[in-house]
C-alpha cells in the first residue's frame, strides 16, 4: 500500500534558489510547475481559474484516499467520479485518462525527491562530491520508490499501455537523466555519458526493482550495495 499523500497545493512559480545546480535551466518554462519550482510529473499544466483549481484538488484527494483504501491498482476514473460525486467526464476533462490521474497523484511524491537531490542537504544535494552524490541519488531513488511502489507500479504498467514515449519524455525521468548526466560530468568519467545516465538510470525502474525484491527475493539492502558497487566502478571511490 502507498504511503499517505502530503496536501495538495495550488500550482505556482519556479524558484531558481531552489536549483543550485541550474538543472531546471534545461526545461523550457512551460515544463515547470508547483509552487517549488519542481518538475512535475504531467509536464505542462495550463494555469486553472480558481474554481477549477479547487475541484482539481478535491479530484486528488478523493483519488488519493481511493487508492490508500483499495490500492491504486484498482483506481479507477468512475470510481473517482463516484466517490467525488461528480459526472465521469469532469475527471476525463481534468486529467486526460486514467495514466494522467496516476501520474498526478505521483506529482507531489516526485517533488519531495526533486527537492531533495535538487537543494537537500548532502551527501543527496549539493556541497558533496559527485561521486557521493551519484551514490546518495542512487538509494535515495529506490527507497522512495518503493515507499510508493503502489502508486509507481500502477503509473508504470498504465503508461507502458498507454505510450510508452509518454513515460521515457515525461519531466521527471528527462531531470533525473540531467542530474545523473551533470554528476557523471563533475565526477570526470569519461565515455558517452549521456548512454551512461540511461543505464544507470534503468537499473533503478520500478518495475525491476519490484520484480527483484518480490520474485527474486532481494532485499533493498542488497540493492543498494550494488548501486554503490557500480557507481564505484563508474565514477571512483568514496569521497
């Protein structure tokens, strides 16, 4: 079951001081959103009247405690719409489909870890150096994942049938890439860093790594290990 949902604030501007390392500087404006300068999950969202807005939320919430109490893997658009007691088409007209209502239920989750690895302290944010960091992300992506696993899981397998692009393109994944790039950078590995990041970025899928602890019987622990094992190997030991 997915850990509880923080509130659901209403979207605001980018603050560059929450972005020492100017990764968001790669986004155009419009990818943007969330009153702390966070990329968000769903990319572009058009600036809401007021009253929209409020009912965008209380859509969240409802959704959010649905699937507290049945597992988002049982969410559903009609279930949202009853439970909200609204017609079926207000949820359609507010997220675009059932993957656009998982992903902006996962919106506040993935800024909590933007947050952290963009201006956290270290070794996770900046004043560490990178291959602390690389190490720090690492960890810090599969402990939060799986806190959530619900929620990931349900996005993932509800994306992967929906578009997979749609997944691969989304904000969060081109920020992670960025920031995984900009370390391998600062650390001095050399080689084709971009390919680099994508693998390295692969080995922490949720799917993956649900499939490893649940089927396979591995513990996060061990996860973690090999992380370090492998950013040791990529970018040197320990600072």
């Amino acid at each position: 079951m997915t850990e509880p949902l923080p509130p659901f604030p209403v979207p605001g501007e980018h603050d560059p001081s929450q972005d020492p390392d100017g990764l968001l500087d790669l986004f155009p404006a419009s990818g943007v959103t969330g009153i702390t300068g966070i990329t968000g999950i769903t990319g572009e969202q058009p600036r809401l009247r007021a009253d929209a807005a409020r009912n965008r939320t209380r859509l969240l919430e409802v959704a959010a405690r649905l699937a507290e109490e049945c597992g988002a893997a049982k969410l559903t658009m009609e279930g949202v719409a009853s439970a909200a007691q609204v017609g079926k088409g207000t949820v359609f007209r507010r997220f675009g489909d059932r993957t656009g209502l998982l992903l902006a239920l996962l919106d506040h989750h993935e800024r909590e870890l933007q947050a952290a690895f963009l201006s956290g302290p270290p070794p996770l944010g900046p004043d560490a150096p990178p291959a602390d960091r690389l190490r720090a992300f690492g960890t810090a992506v599969l402990r939060h994942e799986h806190a959530h696993r619900d929620l990931y899981l349900a996005a993932a397998r509800a994306a992967a049938r929906a578009d997979a692009v749609r997944r691969h393109a989304s904000p969060p994944t081109l920020l992670r890439l960025s920031h995984l790039g900009m370390l391998l950078r600062r650390a001095g590995v050399r080689g084709d860093v971009e390919l680099l990041a994508q693998t390295l970025l692969g080995s922490l899928d949720i799917t993956l790594v649900d499939h490893l602890v649940t089927r396979r019987g591995m513990t996060l622990e061990r996860l973690e290990a090999g992380w370090n094992d492998l950013v040791g190997r990529v970018a040197g030991p320990q600072g």
